[in-house]
C-alpha cells in the first residue's frame, strides 16, 4: 500500500498488530483532528471555550443592563415620592389623632391656628428636628422639640388658608389639605399627616393683596397714590367694615348700591412713613343679615417710601477700575415735585468719597452733582453715599446714593499682579 509522505510520520507509522483497514481509519480520524486544531488556530470556527466565552460575556452585558434599569427605576420612584426622606420603620412611632386632623369648617383666613397632639409610641425619646410641609402655607410651633417616650407634646399650626386661585376663591365653599412630615433622628416617620378642612368663604376679592411699587410707589410728602381692590359677597351682608394701622395709611370701605353683594375698599398709604420698604394689612370684618361675625380676613399691603428728591442714575456704576485710580461720575439730583432744594452735605465726605455741587445755584429744583471715588482694594465693592438736602420747609432730607465698582490689581511683566 502506498503511503503520503506529506503526512507526518506518526500518523502512518503502524502499530503492531493493526491491520491496514484499521491504520487507515486512524490516519483519517488524525487528519480530521489536525485540520479543526488549523481552523480553530485561523479563527474561521468558534472553538467550544470560545462560545462559552461569548456566552459569558453576553450574560454578563445582559446583567450589567438590567442592574442599571432597576436603579434607574428606584431612583425615579425616590425623586417622585413625597417626602424626600419619608424612610423609616413600617410602623408610625409618631402619631396624631384622627379627630385631631380635621379642623372642621372655619371661615377663610390667612393665619389660622390649629393644635395637633404628637404622641410618642415606642419606648425611646425622639427628637423632632424640623416640620416638612407639602406647601408653604404653613408653619409650626415649636420648629423642634423632644418627645419622651410614651408622651405627648403640643404643636401648633398656623395655616394660610387664602388662595390665590380666582376660580376657588369665587367658591362659597372649598375644601383645604396639606400634608405634615416630621424630620426626626432617628427616622420614624414613613407616611405624612393630611391636615384637612373646609374654607367657608363669605366673599372674595379683586386683587387679594396691594403693593406701591414703581411708578406707583409712594414719595415722601408728596400726595400718595390711592388703591382700591374690590369685595364681592357670597350671601347678603349688613354691615363689612376695614381697618388698617394708621402708620402705614388709611381705609375705607364703599358699599354698593342698595341689595348689592359688591364693596370697593379704598387705601391711601402715609407720605410721613420713614425711607425704604413698608409692610402692613388691612383686615375686612362682615356681619351677616342674621348678626353672625365673620372671621377678619387680612389683606397683605407693602410698598416702597422713596424721597422727592431722586438720584438720576440711580445707581453709580464705575464698572472695572485699576486699585489706586480715583473715578469720576456726573450724577443729577432733581425733585419731583419741582420744589426748590439745597444740597448741605455729605456724611461720607473723606479721601476716598467726596462730592461736589457742578450747579452754580444754591437753590434749584435739579443739581449736578460730580461724585469721587479712590478704588482702594481688589474685587467688588458696593456702597450707599448719602447726601442730606435742605426742602423749602427747611428740614432735612437725606438722599441714598448708591454706587459700585470692581477693583483690579495691574499687571507687571508675564501675568504677575502687584
């Protein structure tokens, strides 16, 4: 029998006692082997530690992205759940009674005040840090405390129930919700308290608050602006009577015709009130046809008191100056109101702020006026200058003036600074 001499001399070399159908079988099956070890060695077939391996990696991409998905879906259900932190035990250790959270039917009102008991029912003192509520129409009294263990402490709310809705304020009824969580260490508390009740609404109002702001904010003694809001009545009353602090202005209330659920209140706040911003409020009080007292509902009035004086600009801006320079800004004083005034001084007059009268009369109802500022430190600097003015009645006003500037080293050489 001939033999292939490209074939390796251990694949046809016979054995003792094999004959020639069974040497070549042997020689076959060799050659089998020999040319799936080439192909594997190639890359044309995937050997059996290669699927495995593919295998492998498979599940364990497949692994990697369902972890992502569920800390991606835990992650979302924390940022959606309110509270924030509502973590704890399964079981409250806090507690208040269910008859505590309903305060029942009670007039609108944007200070109403409720007591809640908070009962401790574990063995351990708890500290209450703080008060997390779903809206800021509330707050509560005391901010913290500890509770003992087994005990009961008193909290006070103080809740706003006014809305700034016109379609729920048009409403003779409504009801009121808002959720209570305490923040405590350790955690215990895993569900919110639902703070619940009715709003009886016996009128509404258009708009629900006053502010004097802009051009219509108030010059000091000067004749002030006059505000009016509108108050409509749900049932026919006999009497609605307005007060209001007498520092801050005056109030009146005007009926409507005759049978009509309408009244118009009418503010006028004080031209005496000192410089800068005022707060106050107005409280309207109806009586029923029946003689029943309404709750007084407060309506918030702020504002702004301004001299007649004024500073054209308003604000002084040097913008960004070298430190060790001194600046200089032309400013024109003028009155409002047209009235004669006189610039008397300064209290900020120094080396560094100092100004000085460019206008040649003593006496003008508007003065330039040229302000001096030494930049002496880096970065940014605000400040007020206020100058004081003499009115034609002879007292003393005195004028804010506020300015800025922002202080830079120079450069010397490669980037260094001085």
């Amino acid at each position: 029998m001939e033999h292939r001499t490209d074939l390796p001399s251990t694949l046809i070399e016979q054995r003792d006692g094999e004959t020639d159908e069974e040497r070549d079988q042997l020689t076959h099956d060799s050659i089998k082997d020999g040319e799936d070890e080439a192909v594997a060695d190639t890359g044309l077939e995937d050997s059996p530690r290669s699927k495995s391996t593919t295998k492998t990696t498979r599940f364990r991409v497949l692994f990697v992205l369902f972890a992502a998905l569920a800390v991606a879906a835990v992650s979302m259900t924390a940022y959606f759940t309110w509270p924030p932190d509502a973590a704890g035990p399964v079981a409250n250790t806090l507690t208040v009674p269910a008859s505590a959270l309903n305060f029942g039917d009670v007039g609108v009102r944007n200070d109403f005040q409720w007591t809640i008991p908070v009962h401790n029912t574990s063995s351990e003192e708890i500290a209450v840090t703080a008060f997390q509520s779903s809206c800021a129409c509330t707050s509560a009294e005391p901010e913290a405390l500890v509770i003992p263990a087994g005990q009961t402490r008193e909290v006070l709310l103080t809740l706003d129930l006014t809305t700034r809705s016109s379609e729920k304020a048009a409403l003779p009824i409504r009801t009121f919700e808002v959720s209570l969580v305490p923040r405590t260490t350790p955690p215990v508390q895993r569900s919110p308290w639902i703070i619940s009740g009715r709003i009886l609404q016996p009128y509404y109002l258009t708009p629900t608050h006053l502010v004097f702001a802009g051009s219509e904010r108030v010059v000091r003694g000067m004749p002030a602006p006059n505000k009016y809001l509108r108050v409509k009545s749900h049932q026919k009353l006999r009497q609605l009577s307005a007060e209001c602090d007498e520092a801050i202005g005056s109030v009146r209330c005007v009926p409507g015709d005759e049978g009509s659920l309408e009244f118009r209140i009418d503010f006028t706040p004080n031209n005496t009130m000192p410089y800068g911003l005022f707060e106050g409020k107005i409280i309207l009080t109806g009586i029923a046809m029946d003689g029943a007292r309404f709750p007084g509902l407060s309506v918030p009035v702020a504002g702004r008191v301004v001299t007649d004086v004024e500073c054209i600009p308003s604000t002084v801006e040097f913008g960004i100056q070298e430190v060790g320079t001194t600046v200089i800004e032309t400013i024109l004083l003028q009155s409002q109101s047209e009235a004669l005034f006189e610039i008397v001084s300064d209290d900020a007059a120094s080396d560094v702020i100092a100004i000085r009268r460019v206008s040649k009369e003593a006496n003008a109802i508007r003065h330039e006026v040229e302000i001096r500022v030494q930049v002496n430190h880096a970065g940014h600097h605000q400040s007020v200058l206020n100058v004081r003015v003499r009115m034609p009645g002879g007292e003393i006003e005195q004028i804010p003036i506020p300015f800025n500037f922002y202080g830079h080293l120079a450069s010397h050489g490669k980037g260094e600074r001085r």
